[in-house]
C-alpha cells in the first residue's frame, strides 16, 4: 500500500494546512507525482531538499502525511478508513442482522 500515490491528496491537505491555496497546492502535488513517476521515486523516500523544489512549505513535518498508515487513520468521517470510522460501521451492519 505504500507504492504509489495514495498520499498525495494528504500531501496536498498538508500544504493547504500550510496556508497554500487548494488549486495551487492540488498543482503542486501534481507536478510533485510527474517528478516521482520520471524519477522512478516514491514520495515517500523524497529529501526534504527535493521536496522544497517544489513548494518552500514543506517542512520534516510532511513526511508523517506521507505514511499510509497515517492517511487511513486521518478519514475519519462517516464511511471513512479511520480505525474509529470503521468500527462504528461494522456495529452498524451487525446490528441490521439481529
């Protein structure tokens, strides 16, 4: 699960947090995907340094947006991936079957 891109909408929330706005930060990340895919590079095993290549935000900070593990536990909304979000559901439909 850690190949590919699963993070990048985290990545891009990330820069948003930093105050980038959405469009510019979804370009980014964007542009930050094509490198990744160029370089034959997972986002996340990037340096800092070429991560600030792309945007002057990005702080040691990112690199925990950029774990799966972290992501899943971040969706934490109705129907969401969080562990929490999750449990809630399968009461639910364990429920219907009484």
């Amino acid at each position: 699960a850690s190949c590919g891109f699963l993070t990048a909408t985290d990545v891009a929330e990330y820069l948003v947090m930093k105050g980038v706005p959405f469009r510019a930060a979804h370009e980014i990340v964007g542009r930050l995907v094509a490198y990744c895919i160029g370089e034959n590079k997972e986002m996340h095993i990037l340096s800092l340094k070429e991560l600030r290549q792309f945007h002057k935000s990005f702080g040691e900070d990112v690199y925990s947006y950029l774990k799966v593990e972290n992501a899943v536990k971040s969706k934490k909304s109705t129907g969401g991936t969080s562990p929490k979000a999750v449990l809630i559901r399968v009461k639910e439909i364990k429920g219907r079957k009484k």
